[in-house]
C-alpha cells in the first residue's frame, strides 16, 4: 500500500508535528538540559582533578551554601519576568529592569547570608565565596533572566543558545585553568562568573 500523495500518510504528519512549534520547543529545551548537565560533568571531572579530594571538597561546601542562598536572593524575578510579559503588563524592557532590580536587592540581602553559612564551616575561603556568589547572582541570574525572556517570547531557541553559551564558556575556562596547572579554590571559582 503507498502513502497518499497529499501528505496525509504517516510521514506527512509525522513531518508537519515535528515543524509544530510544541515539538520544535521540546527539542530545544531537551538541548538545552542535556546541554547542562553534559557541561556540569565536564567541570566536576576537571574540578576534581584539578583541586583533588580536599580542595574539591572546600570548593563543594562553598558552592552548597552559595546554591542555598542563591534562590532565596533572586526572590523569583525569572517567573515574575515570565508573568509580566504574558499576561502584556509591561513591555519586556519593564519587566527585565523590575526583574533585574529585584535581583540586586536579593543580593544585598544574600550576601550576609552567605557569610553567616560560612560562619558554621571553618577554614572556607572567603575569596572563593565571594566570588562563587558574585558569580550566581550577577553571571547565572542574567543568564536566566535572559533564558526565561527568550520563554516568554515563546522562543526556545534562544534560551537554548543561552544556556548553550553558558556552560561552554565555562568548560572551556575550567578546562583552561587546569591545563595552566592552577589549583587555587578562589581561581577556579572564577569559572562560575
């Protein structure tokens, strides 16, 4: 038996629900969350090379306490961002500048925070805390402010390349700093800014 002519066969609409922008969609956001972990592996492998056991561990407990504090600091102005643009509140350069801004005050209040947390775990250095959390709330909150703008347009394209950009950059520089040699906590705390 042959597919009819008018693409009403089975490839004719397996064709048109791959070009429907719910399939186009999910393949972007699967590229982009496959795009994230691959690249969170990749630095874990070279951070754990490049620190060993005990420099690995320091880095750890530094990231644990600034991934805590992080979220709370951002108060959710990614979904806010998202709310503002769909529902037509506010024009995109509105909600991007009341998002960024929340961020900003979040990070005032997260930045004793994170130094409280470093307060129950001696022997952190300070250096790479500072620079792990400068790093989330300026670095990773743009980022995702940029991301969840790109979902708010409906475009997860770009928040794909976004994300794609992001964890690139930082394989390359972990990948960097070992190849230097440089087993320094706060240097490779540099990878997450």
């Amino acid at each position: 038996m042959t597919a009819p002519a008018d693409g009403t066969g089975r490839a004719g609409r397996l064709s048109r629900a791959l070009r429907t922008s719910l399939a186009g969609d999910t393949a972007w956001s699967l590229w982009a969350e496959v795009t994230r972990m691959v690249g969170g592996l990749a630095v874990f492998f070279v951070l754990t090379r490049a620190l060993g056991t005990d420099g690995f561990g320091e880095f750890t407990a530094i990231a644990a306490i600034v991934t805590f504090i992080v979220p709370v600091a951002q108060v959710g102005a990614s979904l806010l961002l998202v709310q503002r643009i769909s529902r037509e509140d506010h024009t995109a350069d509105q909600a991007v500048a009341t998002a960024f801004t929340m961020v900003i005050v979040g990070g005032m209040v997260a930045a004793p925070l994170t130094g409280a947390g470093m307060a129950f775990v001696p022997g952190l250095s300070v250096a790479a805390a500072a620079l792990l959390c400068a790093g989330e709330m300026l670095g990773g909150a743009t980022t995702s402010l940029c991301g969840y703008l790109a979902i708010a347009h409906g475009r997860l394209r770009y928040y794909a390349q976004v994300i794609t950009v992001l964890t690139g950059v930082r394989v390359c520089a972990a990948v960097t700093l070992l190849a230097i040699g440089s087993t320094n906590v706060v240097m490779l705390s540099l990878i997450h800014i």
